[in-house]
C-alpha cells in the first residue's frame, strides 16, 4: 500500500524535526495532499494512526487540506480547474494541460509539545 510508504515518509520527516528541534509529542500534524497526489485520504489517515503509537505521533490530531489543482491549457491559453490528470479542457476540450501543483504531499504545520 502505497499510503502506507508516505505515511512513513511523514513519520520520519516529523521524527528528524523532533530531533532537531527537541519536542517529544505532536499535538497536531497539519497535512496538504494535493488532488492529483494520487494519495487516497482515508488510507493516509488509517495508515499514520496505524504508525504512531510509540512514537512522537503518537495522540497527534492531523488534518488533511486537499487544495485543487490547477493546469493551463496549450490550447485556449487559460488555466482552468481540473479533477484528475489526463483530463481535456474544460473550456476548449484541448489536451495536454499542463498541471501547476496539486500534486504534492507536504506537511504544512506541526505543533509540538
Ligand atoms: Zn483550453
């Protein structure tokens, strides 16, 4: 499961940031998946819950943001909101948007105790 790799990924991220910054519990790990991460949110919820007891995650309340994603697109010239890659423009029908984010996973905030 691949939710399961970034959720580890996360987990070290915020275990180095412990070491470094001496906290030895998260309150709240605030997390940004972007729409086209291609990352199930439910999956990364279960599998971080599945992997904090024990560590510095332990009881941490997370939150998820899902902001759009955004492409523009060689036909029409406009950037447009889209759902998915691989999609056509939603103005002209074009293909080949050119996505601008929303495709990252990134720990936004932590607040530590
Ligand atoms: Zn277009």
């Amino acid at each position: 499961m691949h939710e399961l790799s970034l959720a580890g990924g996360i987990l070290s991220m915020v275990e180095e940031a412990a070491a470094r910054e001496a906290f030895k519990r998260v309150v709240q790990l605030h997390l940004e998946v972007g729409r086209l991460a291609a990352v199930e949110v439910p999956a990364l919820r279960f599998a971080l819950a599945s992997l904090a007891p024990g560590t510095v995650l332990d009881g941490a309340e997370v939150l998820i943001d899902e902001p759009g994603a955004i492409a523009e697109c060689p036909g029409c010239g406009q950037t447009v909101d889209i759902a998915a890659h691989g999609d056509p423009c939603p103005r002209c029908g074009a293909w080949g948007l050119v996505p601008r984010g929303g495709d990252a996973l990134r720990v936004v905030d932590l607040q530590v105790l």
